[in-house]
C-alpha cells in the first residue's frame, strides 16, 4: 500500500523542474520525449492498431525525426558559425 509521505514525494517532484545541462549529451533527453509524442501521435493516427504494423510505424516515425532533428541542429551550428565568425 502506497503511504502518504510517498505520495507527497512523488507529487512533490512535479513542482521541483528536472536540472539539465546545456551539454551536447544532454540533447538525449529529447529521445524520450519523442518516443512518447511518437507513440501517442501514431495512436491517434493509425486506423486499425495491430502489434508489428504499429511497431515498425513508430520505428519508422522516430527514426526520422531524429535524423532530420540531428541534421537540423548540425545546419543551425553551421549557419551560427557562419554568422558568429
């Protein structure tokens, strides 16, 4: 049975903001983030939700909006390089 000091903790931690960095890794946060606005908009989306068609829907969506999320950033460096000196 759940007491109430841990349900006090368990909402107090969505008042206390999670510190992350400003450190290339700490781009990897984004990861779960997307897989969760990926699964949710594919749920959504799909028709008729069977498990292997659902799966390689998400994979495929997740992949790439990663790859088109890394080539941004990498055209955003760039161009503030450019533009910075």
């Amino acid at each position: 049975m759940i007491q109430l000091c841990e349900i006090i903790n368990i909402c107090g931690s969505f008042t206390s903001p999670l510190e992350v960095g400003v450190t290339p890794w700490a781009l990897f946060w984004l990861l779960p983030l997307l897989a969760a606005v990926v699964v949710a908009y594919k749920a959504t989306k799909l028709e008729k939700i069977e498990a292997v068609s659902f799966i390689r829907e998400c994979t495929v969506l997740f992949l790439s909006l990663t790859v088109f999320t890394i080539l941004v950033g990498f055209a955003l460096t760039a161009f503030m390089w450019l533009v910075m000196g």
